[in-house]
C-alpha cells in the first residue's frame, strides 16, 4: 500500500461493478463484517526500521514520490542494497502482541488488519518457501520468543475474540519468477514483472505456484482467518497478471468456509469488498466497504510523526459509518515494536468515546437519511441514531432539529441514556439539548431515537 492517495474514491466508482457473492458462507461473513465497523491495521516490516514509505522506493518506477524520506543516500543501488539487508538488522526486541490485542480490545476495535508480507517480499510468517524471512538465521529476531511474530499476534488478538484479516501482497519484489533478471526490463524498473507472463508461462507458472502456496500457508498454519487482505491490484488478468485467485479462493475456502477475500483494486468476484485508501466517500456507498485510513501521516513509522486529535478519528469513523462503511485504522509501529505514544493517546481518546457510545456504532446499518447537515445517522431495529459531527470549537446549540419522517417514541442521549426532552414537528422531532451539553463543544455526542 502506498502513502500517495493514488486510488483516491475508487471504491465510489467500482461499486457499480460490484459482484455479490452467491455463496451463503460467504454472505454470513460479510454480514459479520458489516457488523465489526472498526480494525485496526498494522503495517509493520523491516522498513520500520528507517521511518520511510513501505517497500515502495524499491520501485524506480515509483521513486518520484516514495524516495522523498531517502535523503541519505543518492545512489539508487545503493540504497536498494541497503534497504534489501535491513532483514539483516531487524529486531523489535520489545514487541508484546498481547498488549497489541488488549490496546485494541480496550479502544474498541474489533478485527485486525496485519501485514505478514509486503511487496519489498520480506515475510513476517515462517514460510517454507523463502528464507527471507523474520524466523530466518540471518535475521536476528529468528532466536525471540515471539519469532513467528503473525503467529503469535493472531493467536493474541483471537483470545479476545477480534476477528483476524491477514494482508498480503500478491506482487513480491523479491521473488526471483517476478522481478526475474535477465527480461525485458532489469528488475525494479517498475512495480510490475520484468517480462510479460504470456512470453514466459513457465516463469509465470512458477510464481503463480509460490504466491499460491504462500497464501494456503497463512489459511492453514495461521487461521482461522476470517479475511485474506490482498494488495497489489496491478497482478490481475487484466494486465496479464492472472494467478488465477478464484482457483486459490476455492480451495482457501474448503479449509476456512465463508473466508472473505479483499482483492483490492481489481473487482470482480474476489473483491468482496472495496477498499478505498486514504480516503472517505463522500455518499454513501451500497456495497460491502472498508476504507483504510491512517493515523499518522503515512502506513508505516515515520519518526516525529503527527497524528490525527481524539475529535477527528471519532468524526471520521462517524463518517465512514453513516455512509454504509468500516473504518480500518493504520498504526505504524515504532522500529522496536511498541505503537507510537502519540497514536497511542488518539486512539485511547477513540477508545473512551466508543465506550460511551458505541452503541451508535457496532452492528448498526445505513439511515434515510444518512446525513443531514453535521448530522450522521445511523440505524438498529427500533432505533435510529443521530451523531453530532462537532469540529473544535464548535458549540452545540440549545435545540438540534433531526429529521425523522418515522414515530418516536423516546430520545436518550447514549452516552448516559438519560431522556432527552423533544417535541414532533414536521419531518421530524426537536430536541432539547441537555444543559451540560448546551453551548460547548464535547466530541460527537450521540442521540437514540426509539421508534
């Protein structure tokens, strides 16, 4: 994944493409999944190490923008030599996976997103079929206890029943069958093959071979997995990129039945669904949808970071709900494998708000309307919700208008579900705001509207 918003709203233009799957499995866990509203994704690799862009200064098709943090070293061998050798150096001596899965237990989260290999191909899983690899001799954390570090993450995050989505990147850079040498391009020319797959099957073929016995590793060393996460939608038939997913799919799904599948990019039956980067729709969108979205200002760690306040997460979670989504939530983790203390305290400050109001959120599907001025609705049988989007400084007034066109019964404020005053008008009810509300400006308070 890139920090760039390269996609910006694709999700809004492919749900019209959109393929609803027929398998009931499937359709159960989609409906699990439209239910979770909240992950939290980790991108967390050898490149940590350097506080740069994942994997992508690898390309020199994409150096125009992933190389801007490379300020040391001017010579592109150079540095894609010593970006290659950071396997040799990596060692988050002080990663606990189970105060990961409690932190985000605590603030609310409820499925994990987790990176076991990017497109640089190093693989934080002890797979067979490379030695480059976290549990590899010449990688110092091969001897810790925690060395197949997926391993013990998923099983961390599963003891508090969150749900498990294990991304992986269908282009690996450092494959020898995709970024061959001696083609048509010398390797890392761009992010793409350095041959085309037709020319050459029998390279393709063996790629194919390893990508697949790659992800059958994760769905049956590592599961149960409830989300096969995969990035690099340029590896697709379109582009003469075809490893033939749905041949994977089936069979994944013989070991995990209803295992969803977020083909990102590429639509189509394995695309379950989509997956919008940096970026929030503006509409709602009728489709199955997860943007990813980070904290700071890149996926991965970047030193003397900034993070996004308390206010903005709950807002922008709001956002992303009321308009039929999930929130996947990005943490770079530290080189030493501790989450940044600054995104630490903007997702605690996530976290209290949820605790509060959660109900507002979880399980909740789409209003009409789904909005209305600073307004985010949301809907559970015999209830609606109404959010108020507050931006600093922002007051709330001493009467909030919500348009309801449905008889209600009772409005509560969620937080502490005490009665909240409201007299019907048309298209919709009156509410007097309570008065420690009245005229400041607390983060989103929440109302329900029994119906």
């Amino acid at each position: 994944m890139a920090d760039l918003i390269r996609d910006g709203l694709h999700g809004c233009s492919q749900a019209s493409s959109y393929v609803t799957p027929t398998d009931p499995a499937v359709l159960r866990k989609l409906s699990w999944f439209q239910d979770q509203k909240l992950a939290l994704m980790l991108h967390f690799g050898i490149y940590s190490q350097l506080g740069i862009f994942e994997s992508w200064p690898l390309s020199d098709g994409d150096a125009s923008w992933s190389r801007r943090f490379v300020d040391w070293e001017s010579d592109p061998a150079v540095f894609k030599s010593q970006y290659r050798n950071m396997n040799r150096s990596f060692n988050p001596v002080r990663v606990q996976p189970d105060v990961w899965a409690d932190f985000a237990h605590d603030n609310g989260f409820k499925y994990l997103i987790f990176t076991t290999k990017h497109h640089d191909g190093f693989c934080m899983f002890d797979t067979r079929y490379t030695d480059y690899k976290i549990t590899a001799p010449d990688c110092p954390f091969h001897t810790h206890k925690y060395a197949d570090l997926t391993k013990h993450v998923f099983d961390a995050f599963r003891k508090r029943n969150l749900g498990i989505a294990a991304y992986f990147s269908k282009p690996d850079w450092t494959c020898p069958w995709y970024w061959a040498e001696g083609m048509d391009v010398p390797p890392a020319y761009n992010r793409n093959p350095t041959y085309k797959p037709e020319e050459h099957p029998e390279l393709w073929e063996q790629f194919v071979s390893y990508t697949h016995n790659q992800m059958m590793e994760l769905v049956e060393n590592y599961g149960p997995l409830d989300v096969l996460w995969l990035d690099g939608g340029q590896v697709n038939p379109k582009n003469g990129q075809d490893i033939r997913l749905s041949e994977l799919a089936k069979r994944a799904r013989q070991v995990t039945p209803g295992l969803l599948f977020a083909d990102r990019t590429v639509g189509g039956e394995n695309e379950n669904f989509i997956t919008p980067e940096q970026s929030i729709p503006d509409t709602l969108i009728p489709v199955p949808w997860e943007s990813c979205v980070t904290i700071g200002t890149g996926f991965s760690f970047r030193f003397e970071d900034t993070y996004k306040s308390p206010r903005t997460l709950v807002n922008m979670l709001a956002d992303v709900v009321c308009r039929g989504g999930n929130l996947a939530l990005n943490i770079g983790p530290q080189p030493d494998g501790r989450f940044p203390i600054g995104a630490v305290r903007s997702v605690q400050g996530l976290g209290e708000w949820l605790r509060r109001n959660g109900d507002a959120i979880y399980g909740t599907r789409t209003c009409t309307p789904h909005e209305a001025g600073n307004l985010a609705f949301t809907r559970k049988p015999g209830a609606v919700y109404g959010i108020v989007r507050l931006e600093e400084h922002e007051q709330m007034p001493a009467n909030l208008f919500v348009p309801c066109e449905e008889k209600v019964e009772q409005v509560t404020l969620v937080a502490t579900g005490e009665d909240v005053a409201y007299q019907t008008c048309p298209g919709g009810v009156l509410l007097t705001v309570p008065a420690g509300l009245a005229g400041t400006c607390p983060i989103a308070p929440a109302f329900q509207l029994s119906i």
